[in-house]
C-alpha cells in the first residue's frame, strides 16, 4: 500500500513538472514570436512614417535679421557694376528691390528661397523682381533712345 501511496505522489509530482515544463516552453514561444511581431510592426510603422525633413539637408536656413543684417558685409551686386549710369540707376530702386536683387542674380538663390528667407510670399519676390528689372531696363531703352 505504502508503495502504491509514494508510486502515486512519483506519478503526479513528473506530472507537475511536465506541466510546468510546457507551460514554460509555452510561455518562452509566445514571448518569441510576440516580440517577432513586435520588431515587424515597428519595421513597418517606421518604413510607413519615416521622418523627412523638409529640404533642409542641402542648405541652412538663416533667419531674416542675421542674414539681411550681414548682407553689409559680403560684396553685393551693387559693388560689381561698373558701368556709371547702370550702377545710379540700381541705387535708385527701392531697398526691398536691390535686396531681392543681389539675392536673385548674385547669391543665385531662387525666388521661393527668397521668399522663405524675407518671409514674404513667392509672388511678391517674383513682381518685385520683374519690376525692378523693367525699371533698369527701361532706363537703358530711354538712354538709347
């Protein structure tokens, strides 16, 4: 009897323990392929909302005051002209037209980085730019004429 008691207890203790045993390997496998499928989802969240910046890799973007206060210090359009009538006429634009001016044709810069830069929209620096230029141009026609 005894030994039918201590085969019973032998009987349901490797019971137990294999329980436990794929409970545990149960547990292992689910924590596995859980963070699987975690890894897969955040691949693909990310691949879906990448973080782009907004075309500013190429060039740094500088603030209105320090780029128009320094402006002083680099040569400027006004000091390549060489010609004496050329050069009264463009002093005779306004300042925001010699501005968009030696940003346009002697630092190259297009006109929506103009925009950016002057906080001003696109199509105020393109018909500032195009009045200024028939203003020059018209000078000359007149000097011709």
């Amino acid at each position: 009897m005894a030994n039918k008691i201590f085969d019973k207890e032998l009987e349901d203790t490797l019971h137990q323990a294999e329980v436990e045993s794929k409970f545990v390997a149960y547990i292992t496998s689910l924590f596995h392929y859980n963070s699987i499928n975690f890894d897969k989802k955040i691949r693909k969240l990310n691949k879906r909302y990448s973080l782009i910046l907004d075309d500013n890799d190429k060039e740094t973007y500088y603030p209105v005051s320090s780029m128009t206060d320094d402006i002083s210090s680099f040569l400027t359009l006004e000091d390549q002209i060489s010609d004496s009538n050329l050069y009264c006429k463009f002093m005779e634009l306004t300042k925001r037209e010699r501005e968009i001016l030696n940003f346009s044709i002697y630092f190259e810069l297009s006109d929506t980085k103009i925009a950016k830069l002057l906080e001003i929209s696109q199509q105020s620096i393109s018909k500032t730019k195009k009045h200024a230029l028939r203003k020059l141009r018209d000078s000359f026609t007149e000097r011709s004429n």
